[in-house]
C-alpha cells in the first residue's frame, strides 16, 4: 500500500527507480551537456544560502528533478551552492535522441 501511494506523488524522474538512477549515472555527461543553465544572481544567493531545494523550487524544478541536478552540479544535499555563478538544470521533458 505504501508503495502505492508514493508512486501517485512521485514522476518519471523519481530516485526510486533504480533502472532510472543507472540511467542518470551512466549518462552524467550527456545530460550536462544538454541541461539549461540558470544563472544565480546576488540576490539569491543571499537570500537561498544552504537553501538548495527552496532555491530550486523557487525556479521551477520538479522536486523529483532535484536529484538530478545536484548530481550533475556534483552538489551534495545541504552544501552551500551559493559560490557558483550558475547551475545545470536538467530538461523537464523527455528527448528522443536518434
């Protein structure tokens, strides 16, 4: 039951599945290199200091998402992101690459 009522909150890009996360592992690279970049003004950076997730709530990144982009950014969860001038964000929507 629990089971279930955590997949009726959680997307595509959930940390659950695990075939999902050996995707995102192998292929750290080429998601970077396809990721929006989001520039992190003064501003926020004073005002989400040790604030990752508010910070990437506030920019509109499915909490699902956020794990990816802390892995692509080599962030960790609680670490202050605020000494960077901007940071990967993953697409939000699936790409068919041929």
């Amino acid at each position: 039951m629990l089971s279930a009522l955590l997949a009726n909150k959680l997307d595509n890009y959930s940390n659950l599945d695990q075939a999902w996360v050996q995707v995102i592992l192998d292929h750290k690279q080429v998601i970077r290199d396809e990721c929006n970049i989001l520039e992190i003004t003064d501003e926020d950076r004073s005002r989400f200091k040790f604030k990752l997730d508010h910070y990437l709530r506030e920019n509109s990144v499915p909490v699902t998402l956020h794990w990816v982009t802390k892995f692509i950014n080599e962030l960790e969860m609680y670490e202050d992101f605020t000494d960077r001038k901007a940071l990967y964000i993953p697409f939000s929507t699936y790409r068919i690459v041929n």
